[in-house]
C-alpha cells in the first residue's frame, strides 16, 4: 500500500514541523482528511493551540473544529508519523545572511524520526538547492537511511497570505516537487487533497524552490521600481500615487505602490538568492539594487517628516509624533521584520518623542521585539501623526479626527496613501 492510501486510512500519520503563520494553517486543513501531529518547538504555543487559540492571530476558534490533530513540543513524538512536513522560518541573520538554524534543527528532528517509506517534504523558503545540499545529508545522517530506497524527499512552497481571508490555503495553487517520479506522484495526491485551487508539478527540487524565491525577489524590484520613483517625484511635488493612477490606465502596466517593505518574505527571500548567487561566483546587481532602495525607504520619510515639522516652525526635539501601526502588513498581529520599527528608529534619531499605537499588536511582543511601548488610547496634542500601516481599524479616520489628535498647524503623513484629503488646515504627505 503506498503512502498516499495509509495516509487516507489513517494508517499513517502527517506531522508538521513548525506551527507559525504558515503550519498551522497547513496542519489543520490536512487533519481535516488526515490524521495529523502538530510540532512545534515551543511549548506556550503549544498550549495555546491545545486550547484552539492561535499564536498568530490568525485564525479562528472554528479553525480548529473538524480536525483530527494533536499538538506536541517533543521531538520524540515524531517517530509516530511518516510524513513529516517542514515549516519553520528561515530568515536572516542582522549581515543579511540565511539563517539556516531553524531549518537545520528540523532536520535533525526529522531525521532522528525517520523510518524506512517515510517521506520528508519542506515548505520554509530557501535558496535552490538547499533541500538536497544542506537538509538531505542530515536526514541522511540522523537516521541511517538513504534516499531513495530508505525515504523519499520534497518541496513545496508555501503560499501563505497573512491577513487575507479569500485567499486561504486551501484556494492558492501549490507547487510540488519530488526527488523522483514516484515521490512526486504520491505528494502531489496528498496535498491534491486539501487544495482546491490544484497543484502545479515542478520538474524537479530546484525548480521549485527556485520558483518560490523569485516570487517575493520579482514584488521587491518592483516595489523599489516605484519607491525610487516616490523619492524623484517627492522632489519635483508631484503626487506618486496620481501618476501610477494615471500610468494605470494602460492595459500592460503593472500596479505596483509605494510604501514600507518589510516581513518575512519580500523582505527577507532576495537575500537568499544573492547568497547563492554568490557563492557561485556571481555578484547579483539588479536585485541588490532594489533592497537598496527599500531598506532606504524609513530614513527617507522621517527626514521628510522632520523638514515638514520645521517648515511649520517646529522643533523636532520638542514634538511629540504618533505612529500608528506597528505591523509588517494590515490587518495581522505579526510585528517580525516590520519596517516600521527602522521608521521609528529613525524618528527617535532626531530626538523626536515617539507614541506608537497599533490594535493588532502584542504590547508584550513589541517590548520584547523592538524595546518599544506600545499606547493604549491616543492624545490630542501630536505635532503630526504618521498611518504607517493601513489597518481597517484606521479606514474611517477624517480629517477632524486627526485634527483633534494634533495642536497647532497639524501634519499627517499617510504612508500608504489611505487617505484621499484635500488641504483643510492639515498639512498632508503621502508616500
């Protein structure tokens, strides 16, 4: 019987690796068809999912209902499943350099699990060929088996949308791949399953690792495309967001905004790529150049908004700024890689007093994060307010609301472009 069929049995049990924003998602729509073991390193997350809550804030009470899943944090329940998917993070070190200790660890856990049929596939973002160079000698290692005849090996990309509540897991067409034909066929029916949207067969590990790491390279060039494009436009006055407006109207033009690039993926996947890149000899320019430009972006707005204060006769050292969100994208709780934490930072660099106010947030996360404090309720006497995070909670602000956080001669800055304000006795910038 092969894998595909004990697993639609139960005869055989899945386990995923790493239940943040990407795996715990993944593990409850399996256990909705299969038996499913949900891993995770730490131990209050664990708890908190024993109780049907959701570390991320993502998902629902009702998420869980339906599921045959059990949650653990040790690494010997393992050897109970057979096919074990790996999503745990691979971000960046503070050189920019991968990261790969999340992933690595994993690898050791699965290996020490693994028995003879088992299959191994990996989600978490990496660089092509780190499936097969980095992770495969330690599974290798760790249990005695060789690939092949002892197990069989895959990836598939994650494609998950934090906040995004149409495009689910289940909606999104997923990349498999396979170490051979046979690995593929029988991924490709397991995951075929749970997802709706249909499956996509790479021919091979690589390519499907490859594929994943130049979706988020392709948004962050194009993102800095229009980033630069603010930065030339903000010197001749004129309104960015007006241009792509109108740049819009042709059919082949591609809609990107202006605006913070932060998170786990955009953010994060280009350097892996320019990792590999150079370790083959290959100086990557074009996607250098657009990280450039992005991780640019937070000095440029507050030195924006610190010319803007002192052209209405205000001292920076004596202002007091409200920024609100915190976030690295709308409507989620996750505050990881955020950008506006380096927006804050460069605010507090001018002797600025800083607020920040965000309702998705984890005060004690953005502590332990960022060292900052969070505010609970804001004030009404700011010297300018920055909406650096276009949460709906924000969506219904006018302009007399924002007036009556601010005294004399108001300034707001709309990252985001949320705000379509005309000049009223607020003095209003966008990105």
């Amino acid at each position: 019987m092969d894998m595909y069929k004990r697993l639609k049995q139960k005869e055989a049990k899945v386990a995923v690796i790493g239940l943040g924003y990407v795996g715990l998602p993944l593990a409850l729509a399996m256990a909705r068809k299969y038996q499913v073991m949900g891993y995770d390193i730490s131990q209050s997350r664990i708890e908190m999912m024993r109780k049907h809550i959701d570390p991320s804030a993502e998902l629902d009470v009702a998420d869980f209902e339906g599921c045959d899943i059990t949650f653990t944090s040790r690494a010997e329940d393992l050897k109970q499943a057979h096919f074990f998917i790996v999503a745990v993070p691979t971000p960046v070190d503070d050189h920019r350099i991968p990261n790969l200790k999340p992933v690595l660890a994993a690898s050791h856990d699965v290996g020490k699990a693994l028995k003879k049929g088992d299959y191994v596939i990996y989600e978490s973002t990496v660089y092509p060929g780190c499936t097969e160079e980095d992770c495969l000698p330690i599974l290798e290692e760790e249990s005695g088996l060789k690939l092949g005849e002892g197990f069989k090996l895959g990836y598939s990309p994650e494609r998950i949308n934090p906040g995004d509540k149409e495009r689910t897991i289940t909606t999104i067409l997923k990349i498999v791949s396979g170490n051979d034909a046979e690995a593929l066929r029988i991924i490709s029916k397991v995951y075929g399953k749970i997802i709706k949207a249909g499956i996509y067969e790479a021919e091979s590990i690589k390519v499907a690792e490859a594929a994943k790491v130049i979706e988020n390279t392709q948004r962050d060039l194009n993102i800095s495309f229009v980033n630069e494009l603010a930065i030339i436009f903000d010197r001749m006055n004129i309104n960015t967001r007006s241009v792509l407006e109108a740049a819009g109207t042709k059919w082949n033009f591609l809609r990107y905004h202006p605006g913070l690039v932060g998170g786990h993926c955009i953010g994060v996947d280009p350097y892996y790529l320019v990792h590999k890149a150079k370790q083959l000899g290959y100086d990557p320019q074009v996607i250098l150049s657009g990280r450039r430009v992005n991780d640019g972006i937070p000095e440029f707005i507050a030195k924006k908004l610190v010319q803007t204060l002192i052209m209405q006769g205000k001292t920076p050292q004596e202002c007091k700024v409200v920024v609100m969100g915190v976030t690295f994208k709308e409507n989620v709780a996750d505050i990881r890689n955020s950008k506006v934490a380096d927006l804050i930072r460069e605010l507090m660099s001018f002797a600025i007093h800083v607020h920040i106010h965000d309702p998705h947030a984890s005060p004690n996360e953005v502590a332990k994060e960022y060292k900052f404090s969070l505010t609970k309720t804001l004030d009404d006497d700011y010297d300018a307010v920055v909406v650096a995070v276009n949460h709906a909670n924000y969506k219904d602000y006018d302009v007399d609301f924002f007036k009556s956080i601010m005294k004399g001669k108001p300034i707001l800055f709309d990252i985001k472009g949320m705000y379509d304000f005309k000049p009223n006795g607020l003095t209003y910038w966008s990105l």
